[in-house]
C-alpha cells in the first residue's frame, strides 16, 4: 500500500453503489474516483457483491447472491479497522498468563520461558508466545504491586541496560603459568565436555567471595563457598568442588590473572585439572563465566554478604542456573547435557507447574 494511500470514505461507496446500479463497469467506477481498479474489486469482494447480469459459470463454485449497500459496508469498514488482526495472546488471567507469570517468578528470563513453553507445548500453538510479547505485557500493566513484582523478577530488574563494572584488577604474578593461547584446540571447538571456565564474584566491599566454574560445552554451572580470596583457601575450595565431578568431566579450567590462583599447580595435582591463563583484559576469552556471572546476580546480589551462604545454599542456586533452558543450547538445560542420564527437561517442568 503506497504511503499516499487514502481509505473509501462515505461518499466514494455511495458512489460505487449507485455506479454499480446503473450497471456501469469496475474500470469505469474506479476512473470516476480515481482509484485504482483493484482498489474497487477489493471493495466489492468484501462486501459480497456478485453482478446479477453476469451469465451463470459453467465451472467453479456458483456465484454467491447479493448486492453492494454502501452504508453496510462503511460500518464494517470502520468495526475492521478497530480490530487488531491478531487478537492479543498474553492476557492476564489466561492460561497461558499464569503459566508465564509463575516462570517469571521462577527467575526464568522471557526469551527462556518462551523456549520452556515451545518445548513444552509444541503442538499447542496457542500456548506458545515470543520473548517480546512478554516484555510488552509485563510493562504494558498499570503501575502497581504486581507490575513491580514482575519486573523484579526480570534479569536487569531495569528498562534499560548499563555497563557493568569490572572492579579493582586483581592481577599479579603467578608462578608457571600456561597461555590461554597453549590450549589445545579441541578445547576451543567445544566437542568434548569437562573443560571449564573459572572466576570469582565479590560481595559488599570485595570483603566476602562465591568461586563459579562454568563448564563451556554444557554451560554447567557449579559454585564454590569461599572462606576468603586468599590462594590457599581458593585452591582447597575449587579442589573439593572439582573433585567431586567425575574426572572424565574434569580435564581444564580457563582462568583470569587473579592472584588467587597462584596455587594452580597445587590444584592441578589434587584434581587432574589443567589450569590455562586469559590475556590480561580480555574477559571475552571466558565469555560464558563472565556471562554467567550475571545470571548468577539475581541470587546472589552485589552488595551483599556472600559468606553467609553454605556450600549446600550454593549448590541449589547453582542447580536453579543449570535447570534454565539456554537460548545458546536451543532452549535446552545445561543440566540435561551434562548429566543426561538423571535429569529430564519434561518431567521437570512438569513438577514446576504442579507447584505453581
């Protein structure tokens, strides 16, 4: 439709109704209006219009009865275009706004729940629904508890992003380390599992520390209790973590220029783990720990005491990451690649709409 394009007003029907009883053609109709022909021919096919002096078809559907009233015909016009052509989806108090809400309310992103309902209701279209579409419904309610809750729930908690910062640099000399660059390329590739990314995230005033490896294939996620950010408390709590995942599962871990891995020969020895070192500023080289580090942040704020948390209060956080299905996955959970045999993505999700 041109972008000068003008809809039928009153007149212009009165006067195709009355071109059409005097007999006149549609080439002649649009002529007099100055429209184009099938401008015309649309105008009467929505509105039933067949010509009663047209000979019968001798093949097809049979010519549907009825004439052009113009005054009909601008009414529907005007109840058309008040209609949205798609009717809206999300709507509070649906089924599918509860199912939407109580994932929200799970922690669980809109572009996840998006995949969580795909997977979930894949021959329902109707209980499907796009990320954006949530978005648009969560801040489309009016100002109040349950807009706030919901936004809340939202992984920014904010409209707009802003950068996040880095923190003081934490980098110095480490004795015997390995290059990023001298890891083997398979690691790269990301085929095999069992090779990890490693950091730490800082509570109020870098006074309390959470130790997180990501494994890179999977996006498996574990977390380490952290008794303080020294070498050797960072060494026994990566090593007893790490020793607890099967060592066929445990074969790298791709760490920052932080001090507190000083003791990584040590760690190596204890747990057959090979520890290679990122470039200095180049956090894109442990993309996935550095992304999952701001997931980790809805449970664990910046701000906040991280050593009032125990290891097993870490360990549920850490599964509540690894049961979210990841875009990067297609909508699969890090948990159902990493350990297949003992985690089902349907029978979870089922229990999560049981509880809700």
């Amino acid at each position: 439709m041109g972008k000068n394009y003008t809809y039928l007003n009153t007149e212009e029907r009165s006067l195709i109704q009355v071109s059409l009883e005097l007999g006149q053609t549609q080439a002649d109709i649009a002529r007099s209006l100055q429209r184009p022909r099938s401008c015309i021919s649309r105008e009467l096919a929505r509105n039933g219009w067949t010509n009663p002096t047209a000979q019968p078809r001798s093949r097809g559907r049979p010519a549907i009865a009825g004439g052009y009233r113009s005054v009909d015909a601008h009414q529907r016009a005007k109840d058309k275009a008040s209609q949205p052509r798609n009717p809206k989806r999300l709507v509070a108090g649906s089924e599918l706004w509860d199912e939407v809400v109580s994932l929200l309310k799970g922690f669980h992103s809109p572009e996840q729940i998006s995949g969580i309902l795909r997977r979930m209701n894949a021959d329902d279209k109707t209980m499907q629904v796009s990320h954006e579409t949530i978005y648009r419904a969560i801040y489309a309610i009016p100002r109040g508890a349950l807009r706030k809750e919901l936004i809340a729930c939202l992984r920014q908690s904010r409209k707009s992003r802003r950068p996040r910062t880095r923190g003081e640099d934490r980098r110095g000399t480490i004795p015997n380390m390995v290059s990023i660059h001298d890891r083997p390329s398979d690691i790269e590739e990301r085929i095999i599992p069992g090779h990890w990314e490693g950091d730490l995230i800082k509570g109020s005033r870098n006074a309390s520390s959470v130790g997180t490896l990501v494994e890179r294939t999977s996006l498996f996620v574990t977390l380490v209790k952290l008794d303080s950010a020294t070498a050797k408390d960072v060494e026994q709590g990566f090593a007893y973590v790490l020793n607890r995942i099967d060592a066929q599962k445990r074969l790298s871990m791709t760490y920052d220029q932080g001090r507190e891995m000083a003791w990584h020969e040590l760690l190596a020895t204890e747990t057959g783990i090979k520890v290679y070192f990122a470039d200095p500023h180049s956090p894109w080289q442990r993309g996935r720990n550095e992304n999952t580090n701001g997931l980790l942040r809805q449970y664990l704020p910046k701000g906040t005491d991280l050593s009032v948390y125990s290891q097993q209060e870490l360990d549920e956080i850490a599964w509540k990451l690894n049961t979210r299905p990841r875009k990067s996955l297609n909508f699969r959970c890090p948990a159902e690649i990493f350990m297949p045999e003992s985690f089902d993505f349907h029978k979870h999700f089922a229990r999560v709409a049981l509880r809700a």
